[in-house]
C-alpha cells in the first residue's frame, strides 16, 4: 500500500515493501549500524549548496554543482515550465532542465540537471561530486522535506542528519528505526537520519579530505517492519549516472569538476 501521492506531488518516499522483500534482504535489517540516537535531527542554515527546487506543483531539493546548475531527483522535473531554486544565496528561476531517467519507482536513474546562466551561483556554494562511496561509510542527508512520515507536513525547512550507508546495490539505502519520537526530518535520530516528502532530489554528502561531496541523490523510500529504508540514486559508482552528468556538463558548458 501506498502511503503518499503520486510522484507528480513531488513525494520522496512511497510504499516499496513489495520491492524490499523481492530483494530478500535479512530480517534484521539493522543488524550492525550505529544504536540509534535519543537526539532528533535538526533545522541547519549550514550546507549553502543545498536548495529548495520548486515548480507549479510542489517542491523538492537539490545540491548546486556549479556556478550554473542544479543537481536534483527526475522525478521532481517531469513537467515542462518554470523551476525556482531557492537558498541562502537568494533565489533563481529557469525553463531548462534535462532528464536522465523516467522518474518511475523502479529509476535507478532518477536524476535530473536545471540549467541557469553563468554565475548564478557563489563559489563557495558549490559542492562537488564524489567519486565513490561504500557500504559502512557515514553520509550526511540533507533536505527540505517533511518532519512527519505519517501526516507528510512540516515541509519547507532545511534539516541535516546522519547515518551509515547500509546497503549498496541498485540504491545506495539508509535504514532508520521507526519511532513516532524520531519523526523529525530530514527523519530520525541524528545518528540514523532518513529521507520524507520533499526530500527528493536532496543529497547524501560524503565528507572527503575535509570537505563535503555529493555522493547520492535521495529518490525513494518505505517501510519494511520497524525499519524505515530511504533509496538514493547513486552518482558515486554508477557509470550510467555518471555518464549522462558528464555528456549534459560537456553539452552545456556546466563547468563541473571532475567531468
């Protein structure tokens, strides 16, 4: 059973039981991540490459990788039109974007680029790709989405937290206990953070020789028993993502480093 709307109100997380269990992951899903925090995540002004996307039908998030381009969930750019960018450096619109993947629940390639003219975006705003990441290695998520997984509201504020990349196959997943205590999002205890509605398009930054990285793109989600898992689309290892990133970036003059 579903348990948000379709993917044109811009929902990061669906009912995705049926998939999880196609995969059969172990029962004990949790079994050696981190014991979760008593400390919920919470509002940040920090992470300036980090925006709100917004379009005629709703909002999702996304990570600025360059002076002229946003990095965000396919799924959150399927309509044709306006898109807003919002965030610490103020706000910027535009009507081009381009769509790697279909933006379906089985996308493993959900991800999609909004292109703006040059330097609308600060340097310092700027967050660069990474080029892997593992399973056990420790991500900090971060979005605009709700702080409630069961009545989706609470939207519209940035909030950070972390947790450890508990499996790496199609997605890169978090997993998250569920708790109504730990309903604060980006969700969970700040050691467990998971993704909710308005999440998509956010990112999992992995923090290398000091500095933050865009390692996945958040894309979907659900819960299997006690056990909330958020799905990342993951631009870290997969040549395909990688790929489409680097033919628009060449296409455009995007200036992104490292492709």
């Amino acid at each position: 059973m579903r348990y948000v709307s379709s993917w044109t109100h811009f929902a990061a997380l669906v009912a995705i039981s049926f998939f999880l269990m196609s995969c059969q992951k172990p029962l004990d899903l949790e079994a050696g991540l981190p014991q979760a925090s008593n400390f919920n995540v919470t509002k940040t002004t920090a992470f300036p490459g980090v925006v709100k996307v917004i379009s005629s039908t709703g909002y999702c998030s996304g990570t600025i990788v360059s002076n002229k381009a946003v990095l965000t969930a396919a799924h959150c750019t399927l309509q044709s039109g306006e898109y807003t960018v919002v965030g610490n450096f103020g706000s910027a619109s535009t009507n081009t974007h381009y769509n790697f993947g279909s933006g379906s629940i089985n996308d493993a390639r959900d991800i999609s680029l909004l292109v703006f003219p040059d330097g609308t975006f600060p340097a310092d705003h700027i967050i660069k790709i990474a080029d892997s990441i593992r399973s056990g290695d420790t991500a900090t998520l971060v979005g605009y989405g709700c702080n409630d997984l069961t009545s989706r509201t609470g939207g519209g504020v940035k909030r950070a937290g972390t947790n450890q990349v508990a499996h790496l196959g199609a997605y890169v997943e978090f997993y998250t206990p569920v708790s109504s205590s730990y309903y604060r999002g980006i969700i969970g205890p700040d050691n467990r953070a998971g993704s909710c509605s308005g999440d998509s398009g956010g990112p999992a930054l992995k923090e290398i020789n000091g500095e933050w990285k865009l390692a996945a793109v958040t894309h979907a989600g659900g819960v299997l028993g006690s056990t909330i898992i958020s799905q990342y689309v993951d631009i870290s290892n997969r040549s395909d993502n990688r790929g489409f990133i680097s033919d628009v970036n060449r296409s455009e003059n995007l200036g992104i480093e490292g492709f």
